[in-house]
C-alpha cells in the first residue's frame, strides 16, 4: 500500500488508571494493515503502571508517542 504521509491518521487514547486494558488496546491498533498512523497516548496522572506501558510500547514502535501529566480530572 502506498501511502502518503498526508494520509496519516492520529489515534488519540486518553489513559487514567488503565493498566488491565492498556497493552489489549495498543496491540489491536499495532495488529491494524493501515500503516501509516501515530498514536498518542495521553496519561492524566495515572497512579498504576499504565504510563510504564505505554513507555515500553513506545520503545517498540516509533508511531507511539506518550505525554504524561498531573492529573486534572
């Protein structure tokens, strides 16, 4: 598939305590044919290891991008 890079899609996955469902999400996305998307997992403050995942998974794969933040409801 050719794909330009004005094609790229942004998923956006707001994360808050999530540690049981965070890596099942991600690797549905990861297992996806479409290529060319970034996903930006937004931590509001998680006091699980949730942020940690996302930390590993964006180690992995360079679409992955991961902000942490207090948070803020």
């Amino acid at each position: 598939m050719n794909v330009e890079k004005s094609e790229t899609i942004s998923i956006i996955i707001p994360i808050y305590n999530s540690e049981a469902y965070i890596a099942r999400c991600l690797d549905s996305i990861l297992a996806q044919t479409y290529p060319a998307f970034e996903v930006l997992c937004i931590d509001d403050g998680s006091t699980d290891e949730s942020g940690k995942l996302c930390d590993a998974y964006r180690e992995k794969d360079d679409r992955i991008r991961v902000y942490h933040m207090e948070n803020r409801g």
